[in-house]
C-alpha cells in the first residue's frame, strides 16, 4: 500500500478521506467521486481508499485524485493487520476528517482512524434498509461516528426503525445527492411520428428496481389502446427473464431494451414521462434527473420518493403497487401534452432549487468545516 506522508505540510484546511471499497458503480460512487472531485478543486487535500480495480478507483485515477486499494471486507474489522495499516496511513497523512460508505467500511475504518486522532468520521449512508440492532452497530454509531450524513429523510429514519437510541437524531444530517445541472438541458419532450406516448425508465435489472411491473403497465395500456412505447434502460441478472416476459405476453413491439446507458440526458430526451416502479429508494437519483431534463415523473408514494415527486406538481405519486392508477396518469399525459411541459418546467426549477451539485457541495464543506 503506497502511501504519501504530507506530515511536513502546511496543516492550512482539513485533510478529507474518502473511503469507498464497493467494486461496483452506484449512486454513492457517484457522489463519492463527485465531493472528491470537488474538493480538490477547492484546494483540499484529498486522499481516497477504494477496492482494488473497482471503476471507482478508476475513476480517481483518471483524475488525478490520490488513492490507495485496501481489501475491505464484512470480517476486515477482525483483523489486526488492516487496523494497524490503516492506521498508519491516517496518520502518516494527517488525515483530519473520514467519509466512509459501506457497512464493512465503518466497521474497519472507523475505529482505526478513531484511534489515529482522525477528529470527525462520517458514515454515508445511501440505502433506506433499517440498521440491524446488534452489539457492535451500537457501538460504532454511539463511540466512533461524530456524524451520519443520509440521502433523503427516508434514509434518516430507517437507521432509527430497529433502536431510535442507536446515535442522536441531531447527529444525522440530510444531504441531497447532487446535479451537474448543466448536464441536463433538454428538450420539453416529444412523441414520435406514430403520436404515441414514450415511457422511460433507467435502472438495474434487479428485483429491489420493480421493472417487471413494466409487463402488467405495458398490457393495460395495449387494453385501453392507448399508442405508447416502453424504453428500459439498464443491465442486470433479470434482464433476460423481463425480455422473455416481453415475448410470452406478445409485447416485443412496444419495448426497446438498450441496455446501458451512459448518457442520460440523452436518453431523457427520447422520452415523454418517467416510471420509476421501485420497491424502495434511498434517494430516487434518476427522478432527479429526470426532473432536471424537464419531464413528468410518476412512481409509488415508498420511501423518498415523496421527497422528489411532488403530486400535480412536478409530476404522480400513486399507491403503492396501483398499477391501474399507474396506468390512468400515463393516459392522462398523452392525451394533455400541455400538462406534460408544465409538469416538466415544475421539476427542472424543483432541481435547480433543491439538488444543485453547487449547492450540495458548498453545504459538505460547512459540515467538514465546523
């Protein structure tokens, strides 16, 4: 493990960590990257702990951010030799401050640059799933977190579903993920040559995202006749069981499938409305963006999702699992394309108000700072 000892330097702003030892991409690499990213640019000193070959690493890298690989995982807090490596580079680094991401993370890190003097470490958490209550959760969130930073207030309140006493409320910050809004200039949306309604969503093909919903959306639809075409962006292990559902139900001309997307204003812009059909969202990061490409959103009234999708105002929150009504408001806005701009314009402004990346990345700063 390469470690840069600035133990000589100008002790002039606080030393941040970022540590993120996920291997896949997801919505807290991104906004690790992002802050990471940011802060260096704001002339912190940045330091980043990630898996080894992770795209999250990759990514630093290619940045120009300074990063070491550490093999973290669900049992490393046992182990006294990652410890004893880890804490050493906190304090070889002077690492003053630690944002840390997984579970298996705060369990490992934490203590570890507890015991290096490291004086505020911060848990992220982005996922709406409760806290287990056991012995040692209570432990580090009562001895070792000076702070946990959430996603949404659905997020918030779930780490205190299993034990409200498990950390002080106070001590749990709500911060939004945040929008490069610049990114995200489309179009008011337009439907095709055929007048049909074009429906989109983006997601992991994974029970948790619900796109299999999309099957019983797409046979009402075809019921009521109303003209539409269904875009499901994403890859994932039921992808394939979703597209032979697709062929069993005789609905392969009203889904296209194309797989990854990495432009995602692009994509929105190819759209009239988007479904999020999840099951739970820390933070719906897609509604999001698709309010900052300016078009109607719709999803089930779960977890954060009323924090985003503002009824009647920026778009539909429906029952949880009501497919009919569901279906109702996607008729609704293809015969009221009117509708669908001011849905659109009332999302982009909620964005531009409430997820600038600016903004988020400014407000980090007060929270590292105090």
């Amino acid at each position: 493990m390469e470690m840069e000892d600035t133990s000589t330097h100008e002790k002039t702003a606080p030393v941040i960590c970022f540590c993120n030892t996920a291997k896949a991409w997801g919505g807290g690499e991104k906004w690790h990257y992002d802050m990471a990213l940011m802060l260096k640019n704001q002339g912190y000193r940045v330091f980043t702990i990630t898996a080894k070959n992770s795209a999250l690493q990759q990514k630093y890298l290619a940045s120009g951010l300074k990063n070491i690989s550490i093999g973290i995982n669900n049992l490393s807090f046992l182990n006294p030799f990652m410890e004893a490596k880890l804490r050493r580079f906190f304090s070889k680094n002077p690492i003053s401050v630690i944002i840390m991401n997984l579970p298996s993370d705060l369990k490992t890190a934490g203590p570890a640059a507890q015991k290096a003097g490291v004086s505020k470490i911060i848990y992220r958490r982005g996922s709406a799933i409760p806290v287990n209550n056991s012995i040692l959760n209570r432990y580090l969130y009562r001895n070792i977190l000076d702070l946990v930073l959430v996603n949404s207030k659905a997020t918030r309140d779930t780490i205190l579903t299993n034990n409200p006493h498990i950390i002080s409320r106070e001590k749990i910050r709500v911060l939004y993920n945040g929008l490069k809004l610049e990114n995200y200039n489309c179009g008011n949306g337009k439907a095709n040559e055929k007048h049909q309604i074009v429906i989109g969503s983006l997601g992991r093909f994974v029970k948790q995202k619900g796109l299999h919903r999309f099957i019983e959306i797409a046979e009402k639809l075809r019921e009521k006749g109303v003209p539409f075409k269904i875009i499901l962006g994403g890859e994932g292990k039921l992808k394939a069981d979703i597209r032979h559902k697709i062929k069993e139900k005789s609905l392969e001309e009203y889904f296209v499938l194309p797989g990854f997307v990495d432009d995602t204003a692009r994509f929105m812009n190819e759209i009239d409305v988007f479904v999020l059909t999840s099951y739970w969202e820390g933070f719906g990061y897609v509604i999001a963006e698709a309010m900052a490409c300016r078009r109607p959103v719709i999803g089930f009234n779960v977890s954060s999702n009323p924090e985003l999708i503002k009824d009647g105002k920026n778009g539909f929150l429906i029952d949880n699992g009501n497919i009919e009504s569901l279906v109702e408001k996607i008729e609704y806005l293809h015969y009221h394309p009117d509708e669908r701009k001011t849905l659109g314009k009332n999302g982009r402004r909620m964005a531009e108000e409430e997820f600038d990346i600016i903004r988020v990345r400014d407000e980090l700063i007060r929270i590292i700072e105090q």
